[in-house]
C-alpha cells in the first residue's frame, strides 16, 4: 500500500482546495496521469499520480480545503513505491506524532495567517497548525505566534472551573464568522407541481477564494472611491492607427496597454499608490518595481493575471502580454506566478464598463482603478463651439488609512493627463 499526502505546492501555500478528482475508488491508475486539481491562490495545480497501481481509498472530497501533509489517496502498489519528490513538488512530511508524555492540542485544520508569520514559525520550529489565532476569521496575528512561544508550546489555559466556556460562533462556508444570522429553510420551496423554486449550490474552488478576498478587503481597509471624466478623442485616433499594424501581428490591441502604460508613468510620481499594507506589523511596504494586475473574467469567477516589471515594457509588448495572459486565464492555464505578486490592479469591463463603479481593493494592495465605457458625448471644443468628443469615466478605489483624497486626486489627475495626450506614452516608451 502506498500513501500519498498533498505537496508542497509552493512557497507561502499551507493549504489547497481539492477542486476535482480525476479517478475514484477502483480504478487502475498509471504513474504521471492527472489525479486531482488543486485550488490555491487562485491557481489551479494539477497533480499527477505518483505512482502506478490502484486507488483503493479517497482522503478527501471534493470542495475540502486540505493543508499540505494531510493523507489525499491510498494506493495499491505492486513493487517499491518511488519517494514522492520525484514528481516535480516535494512532499511534506506527515504531521508530527505527540509523544504519550506531553501530548499537544488538537491541529487546526487549516491555516489562515501571512508569508511572514509562516517563515518566522518555521525559524522558530513552531507548527503553526498548534497556534490559535485570534485575528479574522481565526487568522494567526505575530501576538499569537509570541504567546504560543513564551507559553512553552502550548495551546492557552481552559477557561477557570466554574467558568461556563463561551458558545462557538459557526463559520460560513466562506470561513467567515456569522452570528445570529438566520439561515434560509434546508427543504427547498416547491410549487404546486413539485418542481423546486431553490437550488443550493456549493460556495467552492475559485469562487470560495474570491469570496474570502473581497471579505478580507473589505473588513481590512478603509475604502473610498474618487472620479475622473477623461476627454480620450486623441487616444482613440492613436489606437486606430496603431490597431491595423498591431492585428498584421496577430495582436488585438486595446486601450488596456496604453492604460497599463499610464498608470505605471503616474505610479513613478505618486510611489504611495503602488504599495501593500502588512496590517500585522503597521507598515505600508512601497514598491520599487511595477507589476500590474489586470483583472480578467474567467469561466470560473474573476483571476487577476500580473504583467510583471510593467515599466521595462512598451505598450505593444504588454499588449501581447495581456492578450497572452488573458487566453490562458480563460482556460485555466495560469500558473500561481502568473497570478500572484502585483502591486497594483485595474479592473475594466472593456465595452460593457459601464458609466461608474467602486472597485475592491485586491488586498493587500492600496489602490485599483477601475476603467469604464468610452462614449460619444456632445462637448465644448476649445473655439467654444459644440462637437462630438469621446469621454471615458476612471474610478479609483483607495485604501483611507494610508492614501489621502488629494493624493489620489493628483495621481488619476496624471493619469488623465497621459491619456488625453497620449504621445507623451510614445515618448515615455522604454
């Protein structure tokens, strides 16, 4: 018998979603055919079968969030099982047995904390799946990790004798707390035919993460939304004559790249906007380098794909760039790479953008723009006379505890101010 447990499947990931089984029970399995996919970070991994034989037991089901180490399949093996690193991802070890002497708290079953904490447990030998946490959602906070360490290890004392112990609050399947919330009726309403006037479906795999994100976003930063109206009638000359040289090429483009472009010249002069905030230790990190998410919708629920190193790149390469990263988005292609490490986001709709909206931050980013319709619109010209120009609304979501309103205000006044005379993007071209 040989026993496979969930990999490493990356720096920082404790834990993944089991999305979809590729076998069941019974079958005859080869070595390095798909097994199951694995949701993490919005990733979908897929796992091979590291062995060949038969699957004689499922460990987990699907839509279970699993931490790395926990037991996936059992097979039956004829001959020496190969060690599981020899599958492109190192598998970790089982989780440490207690000793009879001193035995340790019940493991969490999943994880919820930060890269940082992670590295800091591991320097320290703690296993973080013994720390309670006390943050959002259970989420371990440095002041657990420290009062688990200073308490020699251990989980906190129960509650004095006498005490009446506090009632768990339930979580909702989105790992949110919920109290005093009413549930809606289990039996669904029917009508008079007994056809059914409810469906329950599952909160999982990508929608699961995007629903705990936006939570997350929400209940962490201090949002606030400012406008723009942008006169873009000399940008939409420049992309018609660029369009026709740019498809010869194979390449659709769109006004995303010279927005991409826009922003990162403006981030350069406002460097508060392209930053994370790391809330566990009260610091707003500024980065030095530009890699933009641009939020695409997939089949599945929104991905947001990063261009990496945005200002070493010209507008015709990040066209490419996004027509690329898009495609392979659609289709589930992406790696975690591929969609993790921005620094800032902007989130278009393209023709269907509509007129206004307030985007959610992509904690723990500070800003995301949001990019709506371009419309034909009646407009004073510059001899005072009424024409036909083309308008296009920018909304910019901003996180108040660290970005000021006339900070904001300046940084989408210089994104304006490119767009509407896109040919200094032209000059600024690297």
């Amino acid at each position: 018998m040989y026993e496979f447990r969930l990999p490493d499947i990356g720096e920082g990931v404790a834990q993944g979603e089991v999305v979809k089984w590729h076998v069941k029970v019974g079958d005859a399995v080869r070595e390095d055919q798909p097994l199951l996919s694995v949701l993490t970070d919005k990733a979908n991994v897929e796992i091979p079968c590291p062995v060949q034989g038969k699957v004689t037991a499922l460990h987990a089901q699907e839509g279970q969030v699993v931490p790395v180490g926990s037991l996936l399949v059992t097979f039956e093996t004829e001959g020496k099982a190969p060690p599981p690193a020899a599958h492109g991802v190192a598998a970790a070890p089982p989780p440490p047995a207690a000793t009879p002497a001193s035995p340790p708290p019940a493991p969490s079953a999943t994880v919820v904390t930060t890269p940082a904490i992670r590295r800091r447990a591991n320097e320290l030998g703690v296993d973080l799946r013994l720390v309670p946490g006390t943050g959002p959602s259970g989420r371990i906070v440095d002041a657990d990790l420290d009062r688990f360490v200073k308490g020699g290890g251990k989980a906190p004392p129960p509650a004095a004798p006498g005490a009446p112990p506090a009632p768990p609050v339930p979580a909702s399947p989105l790992g949110v707390a919920r109290a005093a919330i009413p549930s809606p009726p289990q039996a669904p309403l029917v009508t008079g035919e007994g056809a059914p006037l409810q469906e329950r479906v599952p909160i999982r795999g990508l929608r699961r993460t995007i629903a705990e994100h936006m939570a997350l976003a929400k209940s962490r930063a201090a949002h606030f939304t400012y406008v723009e109206e942008i006169d873009v009638s000399e940008l939409v000359r420049v992309r018609e004559r660029a369009k026709k040289r740019m498809e010869e090429k194979g390449v659709p483009l769109t006004y995303l790249p010279f927005i991409v472009k826009s922003v990162v010249e403006s981030l350069k002069d406002h460097p508060t906007l392209n930053a994370l905030m790391d809330d566990e230790k009260g610091e707003l990190v500024v980065c030095h380098y530009y890699h933009i998410g641009v939020a695409t919708a997939a089949p599945d629920g929104l991905i947001v794909p990063v261009v990496k190193n945005a200002d070493h790149k010209s507008i015709a390469t990040i066209a490419k760039e996004i027509e690329d990263l898009s495609a392979r988005g659609r289709a589930g292609k992406l790696s975690r790479e591929e969609l993790t490490g921005s620094t800032f986001t902007i989130s278009s709709l393209g023709a269907l953008g509509g007129v206004l909206a307030t985007p959610i931050l992509n904690y723990p980013e500070v800003a995301i723009l949001g990019v709506h319709k371009i419309e034909k619109k009646p407009v004073v010209l510059a001899d005072g006379t009424i024409g036909i120009g083309h308008r296009m609304n920018l909304s910019i979501s901003l996180d108040h505890r660290v970005v000021d309103g006339y900070v904001g205000a300046q940084f989408l006044a210089a994104v304006k101010g490119r767009l509407e005379d896109p040919h200094q993007l032209l000059l600024e071209l690297r």
